[in-house]
C-alpha cells in the first residue's frame, strides 16, 4: 500500500473527484432527475474509485500490460466531454433545486477531471521510453 499516495496532490484530486461524484449522484437520486443524470455520476465514482485503488495499491507497477496515466487521462477527458453535455442539461431543464445542485456539482466535477488530466499530462513524458531511465541515442 502506498501511504504517501492520499497525502499527495493527485490522491487528493482522486479523492475529491470520488467525493464530488457520490455528491452528485446523491442529488440527481434524491431529486428523482432523469435515470442518466444518476448513470453518469454513479459511473464516474465507480472508476474514480478503481483509479484511486490501482494507484494505492501500486498495481500500476504490477500490471504493465497498460499504461495507466493514458487510461486515466482518456478517462478523465471523456468523463469531462459527458459530464458538460449532461450537467448543462440538468441546469438547463432544472425540474427541481435538486437537478440544479446535481448540475452545478457535475459541473465542479467537470473541473475537477480537466485538472486530474492536466496534472497527469505533465506527469508523463512521451518522448522518454518505458521503463529506462536514459533514453537511447
């Protein structure tokens, strides 16, 4: 387990993100908003969720079949494009203050993703190759 993981600035992003989402879900539930709204938010706690787990538990390292920062950002990405065609919705229609607050927390989330995103960007490098520490010329 890594313990230095939650402590840092993209634990706590997951974190947040987990958070925010279960919020969201919360209020798209309780304000009976239409079934999508709940999917989406539901969704994206869930593999936020699994991020969070497969960094804390170092299965990054373990299982390389995958690079996991790309996965994480195209999560990210295309958790943000759903999230804004969503949430705009929701705040739009605003059948209830319920839909309208699930509407502006999806669209926190929707930050809350680009940020991960960014911040998993400038983590990775695409011109240093897997696994060595000095490229070879």
């Amino acid at each position: 387990v890594d313990r230095a993981y939650p402590r840092s600035v993209r634990g706590v992003l997951k974190i947040s993100r987990t958070l925010v989402a279960l919020a969201t879900l919360l209020c798209f539930v309780a304000s009976k908003a239409h079934e999508a709204y709940a999917a989406l938010a539901g969704m994206e706690a869930v593999i936020t969720v699994l991020f969070l787990l497969l960094y804390l538990l170092r299965l990054d390292a373990r299982i390389r079949c995958l690079f996991w920062p790309l996965a994480d950002i195209l999560n990210s990405v295309i958790a943000a494009l759903f999230l804004l065609v969503v949430c705009l919705f929701a705040i739009i229609i605003r059948t209830n203050k319920g839909t309208l607050a699930g509407g502006v927390l999806g669209l926190i989330l929707l930050v809350l993703c680009l940020v991960d995103a960014v911040l998993l960007c400038k983590k990775i490098s695409l011109d240093k190759a897997r696994g060595r520490s000095a490229p070879t010329k």
